[in-house]
C-alpha cells in the first residue's frame, strides 16, 4: 500500500486540481462516485484514504455519477467517504532509469532497493501506431532452440504466442528464451508478469542478476495476489515502456508476457463486477477489442522493434476455447505444447506438427531451411500415422521404407530435445545454445540416413548433431578388450545409456534376427501342424 501511495503521489504532485467527490457504492473491486462539481473523464485515477486506495473512472452512469474499478484492495473503503479525482490517467515512469528495476502497476519499485525517478511519466493508454509507420520487413529472431529456430522462427517485430495448459513447461521455455535472447539480444528486454506466480518474479529476477543481464533489462508484476484492475493494466503499463524505448531511444524491444489469458481473465472479472452481459463460455462481450487494444500496440516500425513472446494458458487443453481462438489472431508464430510429448519426456515439449510460424516460407527463411523443415515434418506426420500399425502388428510387418521412416522420425524426434540453461540445477546438465545453421545441419543429416546405424539415445538431449557421435565411439571401445579399462574412467554419464540401449534401437544390431525369427517360427509352426495331423489319423 504505501509503496502504491508514493507512486501516485509522484505522479500527480504537480497537480492543482481538487475535484472531489463520494463514495456511493462499494462492490467488491468496483466502486460507484458521485461528483457534483465536474464528473471526472474516462481512465482518470482518483484516490482514496488518503491515496492509499487507487481507483480508475470506466464508465459515466449519469451526469454526476461514474463507475470505477481499483487497482489496489479496498478494504475500509465505506459510502459517504470522500474521494479526489486527481486530474489525468495511470501513468508509469519511462527512461533509462527504470532499467535494472522492478515496478508495479503504478510504477512503484518492488524490489527492495530506493527508486530516484528523473525522467517522464507516461500514460499507459496510448494508440498503436499509424499504418503508415508499421515496417512490413520481415526477418528472422533466432532463439537457440532447435525446435523452435527451424520449425516455426519466429519473426523480429512479430508476435509469438506459447500455448498449453498447466503443467507443460511454458514458463521453463519463456525463462530459457529469456536467458539466450537476453544475453544475444542489444538491445531492451521487458518481462511483465501478469497473474502469474509471485515466487516465479523472485526466481527470474534472481537468475538475471546472476546472468548478468539485468542492467538492459526491466520488470513489471501483476500477480495473481493483486486485484483485477492491477492485473487489467500491468500489460498496457509494460507496453509503455517498451514504447519508449523503440520510438525515442530508437531501440530494438523484446517484451515477454507470462501469461497473456491472465490478462483475459482480469477483464472477465472485471466486465462481470460491472454487470455486464457475459458471452460463449463466461467471457466478456468486449473479450476482442480489449485484447486488440494491448496486441496491435506492439508493433515493427522505422524507428525500432518490439518483439513479443507470450505465454498463453489453454484452459482444460481446449483450443477452442474463446481466449486460445482470439490469441490465435493476433500472432506470427504459434508454439503448441503438448501434454503427451511432456509424458514422454521430450523437452520443450513443442508439438512440430500443431505448432506453425506465417514466417515459414522461401522467400523469407529461404529454400534450404523451408524444404528442410518440410521434409521434417512430413517424416514425423508419416510416423504419427504409421503408430497405429506398430502398435497392433509390430514394427516387423512394416515395409523397409516405412521402417526407415520410423527410424528417423525416432530420432528427430530425440534431436530436437535441448538441455537448457534454465534448468541446469533440477537436470545436472548442461544448458546448450544452438545455432540455426547447426540445426538444420543435423536434421539434414538425419534425413539422409546418416545416422540410422547410431542409437537413439545418442541423440536425446545434446546441442549440435556431432556431440552424438561421441556415445558411438565409446560404445566400440567398450566392446573391444583394449577399451574397456578407459570406459569405466569416463564421467559422462551418457556414454553407459546409449550402451544399454543399443541392442534395442539400433538398426544393425535388429535387422538380422528380425528377418529370421518369423521364418523360424513359421516352420516350427508347419511342423507341429504335421506332427497332429500324423498322430489324428
């Protein structure tokens, strides 16, 4: 509470107006004024308490009474109090001051350190840009992750959304973007949460700090402990700033939101304590203007980027829920993450086939990287078919070239997990960064069989494709008597999986006795049909 007072304080000291009013009405977040001297304008802030209580105007029900929404908690808020309309909108800090930092809805820092503003406030209402200054240019954001670098780029100055439900690893994949983009990227990173964890703010300001990229980088919290008017504008307080640093400093922004349906989900609160008719599914009437006005603000233009990556929960895994289907619109690249994939241990759980990027096309990735990631997932949506057969015939009744399929497919699949950096302490390995030559090198190879002979553990979570090679040369000197006294020295502790696997997954090793075994058990079974026809006559 205080930390809010002494934000909008600051904000608004300058102000001579004193525009007061009542309270007639308390509902929970939404609170009903009356002001007889002069009604106060829509998005104007007016306190409360001695401005430890904030409240922003979002409708005039008469010529003297409005409707409000807080934006903190309004407890000991009671009828006939009064209140002061303090003349303009919410409006945040924006500058290089703020970077480093962590703020809230108001402005005000969170983080414990003392906060000497010396620049501009800015309101957080403000219009996208003109059409005639939006650069059309499109290009590449490498991320350093393989699956996501050749199956669906995602685009500098474009939007992409991560979708799944709970528990699939969303926040893991925005946290690792965020470590390899940071530290990759030059210019001003922006992390708003809204309606996320507290704990999760805490662990990634920690982590920043101890990456040492915290200095180009700020944050902006709206927890799921704050009410629904914070959580309602903490996204268009972080799009400010990022506004700023694109259109006067002139720099490229890269905004992370965690989680864009929270913010759908304060505006349902909201419109349903306003009284508001509610539409398919609960939602609010205005669930598409309202998610319009926060996505078409971020924007490419002449002067600077902003490029978004935001995490979006999918409630129950219904894609077709109104929230997933009107987040659908609004984006570049669409990264879907799958329950299933996370079940059997591929991390980032990406989904290759529902995931897409508009990004994905010659002219703009150019034709190597499109034809192979065409040929990627043609082999994976072959295998995704052919699951069926194995499962109710076995993988021997399948046709050699069918059997190549399932082989590669097996192992791009296993190529395209990742250790990350984020979670080296849960996984005791080491975080890789992979560049987008090194991945479409290793899907090529693997496309064109080269590495049908090598187990497929030996592919599961490494960086580059010749760090698989590395099991194989240790597995030959295991077997042979002059190296298994310089196995048993070897700390990698990959070397001994592949091994135990090998006589399972390795093509060679089972094409021979695969061959052999239904020959023999088709004459046995002649035999025996002999042996009863004998014995019956």
């Amino acid at each position: 509470m205080s930390s809010a007072s002494t934000s909008v304080t600051a904000q608004h000291q300058l102000n001579p107006a004193q525009n007061t009013g009542i309270v007639a009405a308390v509902r929970g977040s939404i609170v009903d004024l009356i002001f007889e001297q002069h009604i106060p304008a829509i998005h104007n802030v007016i306190y409360a308490q001695n401005k430890s209580v904030v409240l922003e105007v979002v409708a005039q029900l008469s010529a003297q009474k409005i409707r409000t929404i807080a934006l903190t908690a309004t407890q000991g808020l009671a009828r006939g109090m009064l209140v002061e309309d303090s003349g303009g909108p919410l409006k945040v800090p924006v500058g290089p001051s703020t970077l480093s930092r962590m703020f809230n809805v108001f402005g005000a820092p969170i983080d414990g350190h003392s906060y000497q503003h010396d620049g501009k406030w800015r309101s957080v209402h403000q219009a996208p840009p003109a059409l005639t200054k939006i650069s059309s240019q499109l290009q590449i954001f490498e991320t350093g992750i393989k699956i996501v670098d050749v199956l669906c780029p995602l685009e500098r100055g474009g939007k992409a959304g991560l979708f799944g439900g709970a528990g699939v690893g969303k926040t893991v994949l925005l946290s690792e973007m965020i470590h390899n983009m940071v530290s990759h990227q030059q210019g001003v990173s922006i992390f708003c949460g809204i309606g996320e964890r507290c704990r999760e703010g805490e662990e990634l300001y920690r982590e920043m700090k101890e990456a040492g990229v915290l200095d180009n980088m700020v944050m902006l919290f709206g927890q799921m402990n704050e009410p629904p008017g914070s959580r309602f504008r903490i996204g268009h307080a972080a799009l400010t700033m990022a506004e700023y640093f694109r259109d006067d400093e002139k720099k490229d922004v890269l905004l992370l939101i965690d989680n864009i349906f929270r913010f759908i989900q304060a505006g349902s609160e909201v419109s349903g304590l306003m009284g508001q008719m509610p539409s398919r599914m609960g939602y609010q009437p205005t669930l598409g203007t309202e998610l319009a006005e926060l996505e078409e603000r971020i924007a490419n233009t002449e002067d600077g980027a902003v490029t978004s990556i935001q995490a979006v929960y999918v409630p129950a895994d219904d894609f077709t829920d109104p929230a997933a289907v009107h987040t659908f619109s609004h984006l570049s690249a669409t990264l879907v993450l799958s329950r299933k994939r996370a079940s059997e241990g591929f991390y980032p759980s990406v989904d290759p086939l529902q995931s897409s990027s508009k990004l994905a096309t010659p002219t703009v990735v150019g034709q190597r990287h499109y034809d192979v990631a065409r040929q990627v997932k043609q082999i994976l949506a072959q295998y995704n078919e052919l699951k069926d057969i194995i499962a109710m015939l076995g993988l021997e009744q399948l046709s050699k070239k069918d059997r190549d399929v399932v082989s590669r497919a097996r192992r791009l699949e296993r190529f395209f997990t990742q250790p990350f950096f984020t979670t080296e302490q849960f996984t005791s390995m080491k975080g890789k960064f992979v560049s987008l030559e090194q991945a479409l090198t290793g899907c090529e190879r693997i496309l064109q069989g080269e590495f049908d002979d090598y187990p497929e553990s030996a592919l599961y979570m490494i960086g580059e494709i010749d760090e698989a090679i590395k099991p194989k040369h240790s597995a030959t000197e295991k077997n042979s008597p002059k190296g298994s006294g310089n196995e048993s020295n070897s700390p990698d502790p990959e070397n001994s999986e592949p091994d135990n696997s090998e006589p399972d997954n390795s093509a060679p090793s089972i094409s021979k006795p695969d061959i052999s075994k239904p020959n023999l058990s088709k004459q046995g079974a002649q035999n025996e049909s002999l042996e009863q026809t004998q014995n019956g006559r």
